[in-house]
C-alpha cells in the first residue's frame, strides 16, 4: 500500500482547518478573506488546467474561450430551460472539449506550433467573446449576465452555494484538488513522455511511433475541459457572468501569465501562480481605492493597470525566472542540498 507523503497530510489537514483559522483571526472579515481564498483556488483550478498543456509547449491565448464556454452554456442553459447545472455543467465541458478539438484537429494535422498556433487560439478566443456580445438578448452582451436565484440562493439542485461561504470553500476546494489529481495522473503516464518528445522534436517522434496528433488531441481535450469546468465553478459561485471577467483575451492572457509565474512545470506551480496574481490584483484594487493621488491620476482605469503589470511581469518572468516562482525555489533547494551533500 503507498504511503501518504506526510507533507500533503499537513498540507490538506491545513486546508480544511482554514475556514475555522480565519474565523478565529478575522471574524468580522471572515467574508472577505474567504472569498479571496475561493478565487485563488477557482484560477488555480484554471490555471492548473491550462498548465497542461502549456508545460509541453502548446501555448494556447484562447483558454479563455473555454471558461467562457463553460460559464456561458450553464447558466444559459439553467436560465432559458431550467436545466440542472448538475446537468449543465457536463454539457458545457463537452462543448468546450468539442471547441478544443475542433481548432486543435486541423492545427494538428497540418502541424501548425509555436506562435502559430497561438495565434490560432487568440483567433478562438476572440470568435468566442464577439459571439456573447453581439448575442445579447440571450447572454446580455457587454453587459453580462446572473443565474437565476433559486430560494435563498444554496442549493444542490440549482448548484448555488455563494451565501454560505464556508460551503462554496469546501465546494472549489474539491475541483482544485480533483484537477491536481488530474494533473499528477497525467505526469505520472506514458502519455506525459510521449508529449515531451513532442516538444523536443515532432518528427523524432512520429518516427518512433508517436501519434502525434492524437496524444496532442488528448490533451488538448483534457486541458479545454477543466478549463470549461473551472468556467462553471466560477459562475455558480459568483452568480454573475461577463466576457470581460471570464471569457476573452484579458482572461486568456491572466490564465498564460499565472501559470508561467508560479511554474507551470510543478504541481503546484500554477497554484503559487494563482495566490501571487489575485495578492497583485487585490493589492492593487485597495491601493488604488485608499489614495486619493493614484484616483487622480488614472481614475477608473488604474483598476486595469493590473493587465499592465502582469504584461511587464511576464516578460521579467520568461527573462529571469523561466521556470516561475514555484520551479526556481525547488531548483534552488535541490542545488542547496546538492552542495550540502558534496561536502
């Protein structure tokens, strides 16, 4: 029987203490630090899911698309034909699989990469986002839309958990976990080496009897739906959807740069990755709230200068620390003992 790593114990006995620490630290913020907590782990969710693909070299700009995809179709779906998100939510991720390999197919088989197939994707995501707006009798456009309340807004039924905090806590914190353990089955497969001689050399590959477009539609699909899942996690807890809050190429381009910053190469890298940019983007928010220069100067706009920052960062990041925060550390540590051993 394989032992439990005793570091994961504390980790995940710390996490389900956590509601009950905040309580005791801050009861009269309890709301508000644990709805901070909740959107570090919905985009670590999202960044994770993305990180698998990206750790191979398939830098997909369109990930936003598939958020969207899943927001958008389950609270479409539960609004106009009060279909269950129990059933709502599936049906979106298979949407958004569909979406994923519908543009990941040709690009493929034609072996279309690197910037490339960015490209690609930023075209997706941006089909994806001009399709709410200019549908706006149904999804409300620019504008955005709610989910229905059901009764006093918790319920299985109607997947609405926003009220009680300490509910929707233990609720993301389930995805979070249920796609790590995605992610670490997937490090742990044949299919994990047979995507990294992809990256290295596709002809190499496909000479030694890689099917490279199916181990690339593999992931892809697995990348797209718990992206598309994260989507509907995120609309059921904030009960208010948009194309500028989760769909779009701001969110596609926060998804790229959270993962890159934590180390997308690590388990928890995109983790780490989701903790700095919603301290960066929280940090700023009050900064810009509480002086009265920073107002003045930007006024509304300085709420954006986020996407500023996060564009200077992630080139620093690329530059100085390729493998993001999480990666240099372990790489740090391991270089510690290494010499510590030598001696």
């Amino acid at each position: 029987m394989k032992r439990i790593n005793p570091f994961y114990a504390v980790g995940l006995a710390a996490l389900i203490a956590l509601p009950a620490v905040i309580a005791g630290v801050y009861p009269g913020g309890q709301r508000y630090y644990l709805h901070i907590v909740i959107q570090m782990l919905i985009w670590a969710q999202i960044y994770t899911g993305w990180s698998l693909m990206g750790r191979f070299g398939l830098t997909s700009l369109g990930h936003g698309a598939f958020t969207g995809i899943g927001a958008y179709v389950t609270v479409l779906l539960w609004n106009y034909t009060g279909l269950t998100p129990l059933v709502g939510i599936p049906v979106a991720v298979i949407i958004a699989v569909i979406a994923g390999l519908l543009i990941g197919y040709p690009c493929f088989l034609q072996r279309i990469k690197g910037h490339y197939f960015a490209l690609m994707t930023l075209a997706m995501v941006e089909f994806v986002r001009l399709c709410i707006v200019g549908w706006r009798s149904v999804t409300g456009g620019s504008l955005g839309t709610q989910a229905q309340r059901y009764g006093d807004g918790i319920s299985l039924y109607a997947v609405q958990f926003e009220p009680d905090r300490v509910l929707a806590y233990f609720i993301v914190l389930a995805a979070w976990l249920m796609t790590l353990a995605i992610w670490h089955r997937v490090d742990r497969s044949m299919d994990r080496l047979a995507l990294e001689a992809l990256g290295q050399d596709e002809e190499a590959a496909a000479a030694v009897g890689i099917d490279v477009t199916r181990e690339k539609l593999k992931i892809t699909a697995i990348s797209a739906g718990l992206c598309a899942f994260g989507g509907a996690i995120f609309a059921q807890y904030q009960m208010y959807i948009g194309p500028e809050t989760i769909a779009g190429l701001g969110v596609s381009l926060s998804i790229v740069f959270g993962a890159i910053a934590g180390g997308m190469g690590v388990l928890l890298g995109p983790t780490v990755g989701a903790v700095f940019t919603q301290f960066l983007s929280e940090g700023l928010r009050v900064a810009v709230q509480s002086s009265q220069t920073l107002s003045g100067l930007f006024g509304n706009r300085a709420l954006a200068l986020d996407m500023l920052i996060y564009g200077v960062l992630l080139v620093l990041f690329i530059i100085y620390m390729p493998k993001g925060i999480l990666g240099t550390v372990q790489n740090w540590l391991r270089r510690v003992h290494h010499a510590e051993k030598t001696r």
